[in-house]
C-alpha cells in the first residue's frame, strides 16, 4: 500500500474539515443525544473524530507514541487490530466508546478550542524546515508501530468515516474533500476490504449492482 504524495497536505485539509463539522451548529445541540453509532452519543462521537486531530498533535509537539523501531505494513496493521473484526460488545470497542465518552466530558467548546489549537500547531510544524517530524507511532494499545506517513494516512480514514458517521447523526452533510485527500482514504479501504473479503467480491461489488454483496473494510 503506497502513501499519499502528500500526507502532511492532505493530513491539514481533512483536520481543517473536521474542524468546521464539530463546530457546527447542529453538533452542539445534540451533543447529549446518540449518535448514528450504537451506545455512542453525538459527543462521543464529536471527540472521537476530535481524537484523531489531536494524537497527531500530540506526536509532533509532545513526541507522544513515537518510536524509531521498524514499522509493519500498512494493510498488516489492519490484520493486527482487534477492533476491525471485533463486535459491538468486543473489549476494544467498549473501551473505544468508554474513551470518546470520556473525551466529551469537557463539552463542546473545549474539544472546538483544542482542535483550533492543533490545527495550527500542526500547520506550523509541516511547514517548517528545521522541524524534525517522527519517523514512526506505536500507540500504546499496539505491539508494532507503523511509519508517520502510514500513521497520518489511517488518521485521514478515521476523519473521512467518522465525518459521515457524525454528519448523519445531526442531519446534515459531510465534507466533501479534494479527490488528492479522499483517493489514499478510498484505496485504503478497498486495501482492507480486498483482505476480508477477497478479489471476486470487491470487483462484482464495484462494477455489477446485480452481484454485488456487502464488502465492508470493518
């Protein structure tokens, strides 16, 4: 799996874009609602996507999660975590919940003014020179680490799904994101999608309306 030709670009684009949907309106008034998501509110879900802005945040000004060890592949990143095959009632996803629930605590205003402090973080740090950025994460829920362009590339998958999942609990739309951004997310997903379910399924799935099955990525 190859990395966007631009990563820490496209990383700013889709956390500018998360950035004006937690903000919105519609996200404040259902902040204690649930959300699209089962067993997950709207701010729960509001500080997940959040979360995804502010780990990156947290490795290139904190050096949080970083490592120099040897990175794994991308699409065997995603044969390693639990969550991908995991239920709704699976450890790791109860604790993802538990988490964003807990990251909601504080309210809307606070998650809005972290995001706004990150975002500008981060703009500065990508575009500086003499910044040296981190040559790999390993989170501490993982037993590898993954190289800091593949680490920004699942950060972007996470914003683009969690995006829709957010848009549709509060009724409205989505980011529409430049194809540069949404391509690596979109080959990403088919990547994963091609190791759960196979070749003939994701080819019927993407060219024949009358063979095609549900070939979700997760």
């Amino acid at each position: 799996m190859s990395v966007p030709a631009r990563p820490h670009a496209d990383f700013l684009v889709a956390a500018e874009s998360v950035r004006h949907l937690v903000g919105d309106v519609a996200v404040v008034q259902h902040w204690h609602e649930p959300s699209a998501l089962a067993q997950l509110s709207v701010g729960g879900l509001a500080a997940h996507l959040a979360s995804q802005v502010l780990g990156v945040h947290a490795a290139v000004t904190a050096g949080e999660a970083v490592t120099d060890e040897e990175p794994v592949p991308l699409l065997e990143h995603y044969e390693r975590v639990s969550w991908v095959r995991g239920d709704l009632d699976d450890e790791a996803n109860v604790t993802i919940r538990e988490g964003a629930e807990k990251a909601a605590e504080p309210g809307h205003d606070a998650i809005t003014l972290r995001l706004d402090d990150a975002v500008r973080d981060l703009r500065l740090a990508f575009g500086s020179r003499s910044m040296t950025l981190p040559p790999a994460i390993r989170m501490p829920w993982w037993e590898w680490s993954l190289s800091f362009d593949d680490f920004l590339l699942t950060r972007v998958m996470e914003m683009v799904v969690h995006s829709d999942d957010l848009a549709v609990s509060v009724d409205t739309e989505p980011p529409r994101l430049p194809e540069q951004v949404l391509g690596p997310v979109l080959a990403l997903l088919v990547g994963v999608a091609l190791r759960r379910h196979g070749q003939p399924a994701v080819v019927r799935a993407l060219s024949r309306s009358e063979r095609a099955g549900g070939i979700s990525a997760f």
